[in-house]
C-alpha cells in the first residue's frame, strides 16, 4: 500500500512537471555533475568552496572562463552531460519560474486572491453587466461615505469584470455562494455592507439564506427580487435582511397621475446629482426620546437636510412616514432625511438635542 502511494506520488509530480519534481532534478544533476568531475580528476573544480560557483556559471552558458576542466574527461563530461542537461534544466526552471510569477501578478484580475483579511468591507454578490457597474457608481459617489473597500463577488466572470474600478474594487472568482471556503475567503463574518444580485431569484435567495446567520450583527445584507412572492419569503425568514423588488407598476401609475414624480424618485435613489436620501441612527447612548420636531428644525437648519421618516429598525421595518412633530423619536431609531450629503453620526449636536 505504501509502496503503491509513493509510485501515485512520483507519477503525479512527472506528469504535472512540478516544482518538487524540478527541484529533486536539478539537485540531481548538481549532485552528478560533481560526482563525474570528481572521478575526472578534476579536484579544483569538486572544491566544495569553489564547484557551486562554477556549476552555475557553466551550466548556464555565461562562462567568465576563470574555472573550467582541465583533463580530457572533465572536458567530455561537462559537453556531454552537464551542459546539455543543466541547459533544459535551467530553461525548465525559469520557464516555470516565470509561469508562477504571471500567475502570481494576475491572480488578482482572475479573482484568486485571498480577503480573508478584509475587515469593514462591502460585499457585491452578482455581476450584471451594466448594473454593477452603476451601483459601484453610486456607492463611490457618496463622497461623505465611510471608506470601505468594495468587493465584487461572481461564479461566472473569468476576471475582473470592471477593471476600471480595479483600485477601489476588487474581484474575488467563487465556485459557489454558498461554500464555506469561499465565503471565508471573501471574509462574509468581517463585512458591514452586502448586496446580493444575483442571475436568478433562485440563486439570491439561495445567497441570502446562507449569509444570514453568519454575518457579523451589524452587518446590513439587501437583496433583489424580480418575483415579489420571494421578497416575502425572505422577510419572514430572514429579517435581518432587507429585501426588494421592481416598482414599475407603482412608479408608471404615480408617473401618470402626479407628472414628475418619477424624475423625483430618479434624484432621491442617485447620489450623482441633486439631493439623495439618506439614512442616520440617533446613538443609543441618548438619555431622553426627542420630539420629531426639534430634530426636523435641527435637521433643516444646521444641515439643511430635510426629515422624512422614522424607523425601528434598520432594514426599514415599522417605518413612519412624515410623523407628526410631537412623535417621540427614541434613542436608537432611524432617521431618514433628504440631503445634499451624507450626515455623519458625529457631525450632530446630539447632547444639545437630548437637552430639549
């Protein structure tokens, strides 16, 4: 059985070429090389302090000529055995050396990287030709965004499929979205943001169900459904993540009845021009609830940002839009306003508000 291993061994290194085998073969012919130099009588060239130089310099055809044999046999051994051998032994190492290099500088193109070591990252799962581009349009539009790092996420793309992005987004090829491995590799527990896109709604909602429980708790996951029975199947499931779906039937109807409302809904989703909506967290360390209207004043005043909505969650759920001012907003709730720029956490006078 041992003996039967060790051949399977030694037959997959010849028939793959590899390193080991290259390696034990060039060790070989070192070793040879000294050995028939040394039967040649050739003692100043065996000299341990001195045959590593010369079998180097020989075997590679440089020869500054300040070494070489002396006697008849260390002359044909060296034209018969070290020089033509060492000559495919080099070639085949520098080749293979070359080989590994290439491979080495376009892992990152063929997505063959290792994030294991991402942290705070955003996950793009699913390439779509022109979509993805956009939504990497759109995130790196927020110019008052946090600074995460973008990767892209697709079992079917050879390589970076937007290498124009390719310094601020990175491409990582999987087998599957749903191997342990592989989402390991593209570090799921570690990342903040996820989308998932993917070719079918079997294929998201496959996606989703797997990364649900193993991302990190204040990890915000959204997936997108072109069946809206999916949508609810997700939601009942997995509230965790935020899900949706087309609104083409409501945005042609609002169109149609109050004209421009579409171009609204177009300005409030891009962050490429105009106001946007946005979304802020009133910090849960807040002592007090604060009425909707000292926030809609603060909101509109010192940032010129205008209050929308209030949530208790932060996928959206138990939403109130347009609240009445005197409505309570608790500590730890969602705001969600219309804005020029993004509203940092940091950039609210919260103490002065908790005080009202």
């Amino acid at each position: 059985m041992v003996f039967r291993r060790v051949i399977q061994f030694f037959h997959h290194q010849i028939n793959e070429f590899s390193w080991v085998l290259l390696i034990f073969l060039l060790i070989f012919h070192f070793g040879l090389s000294w050995a028939g130099l040394y039967l040649a009588g050739e003692k100043e060239l065996a000299d341990w302090l001195v045959y590593p130089y010369y079998y180097v310099v020989t075997t590679s055809t440089v020869g500054y000529g300040d070494f070489s044999p002396q006697t008849l046999a260390g002359r044909t051994w060296v034209w018969l055995f070290q020089i033509p051998m060492g000559l495919a032994l080099f070639a085949a190492f520098i080749g293979k050396a070359g080989q590994a290099l290439t491979y080495y500088f376009k892992r990152a193109i063929m997505g063959k990287k290792d994030f294991s070591h991402y942290t705070h990252h955003i996950l793009l799962f699913g390439y779509h030709e022109k979509v993805t581009q956009d939504m990497v349009k759109h995130i790196l539009a927020d110019k008052n965004r946090e600074g995460r790092r973008i990767l892209l996420c697709d079992i079917e793309q050879a390589e970076h499929p937007i290498l124009g992005y390719s310094d601020r987004v990175d491409y990582a090829k999987l087998t599957s979205y749903t191997s342990d491995s592989e989402l390991s590799r593209v570090a799921v527990e570690n990342a903040d943001r996820i989308i998932i896109f993917g070719q079918t709604d079997d294929q998201t909602l496959t996606c989703a169900l797997k990364l649900s429980p193993v991302v990190s708790a204040d990890c915000h996951i959204t997936a997108w459904f072109h069946d809206e029975s999916k949508v609810d199947l997700l939601r009942s499931h997995c509230p965790n993540i935020e899900c949706s779906s087309s609104k083409i039937a409501e945005i042609l109807v609002r169109s149609m009845q109050d004209p421009g409302a579409s171009r609204v809904y177009e300005q409030l989703l891009s962050g490429l021009f105009g106001d946007t909506q946005y979304a802020i967290q009133v910090p849960a360390k807040m002592n007090n609830p604060i009425q909707f209207k000292v926030l809609f004043e603060c909101f509109k005043n010192i940032h010129d940002a205008t209050l929308l909505a209030v949530a208790k969650e932060k996928n959206g759920n138990f939403l109130e839009v347009n609240p009445p001012l005197d409505t309570l907003v608790q500590p730890g709730d969602y705001l969600h306003y219309i804005g020029n720029f993004r509203i940092r956490q940091d950039e609210v006078d919260w103490q002065a508000l908790d005080t009202n």
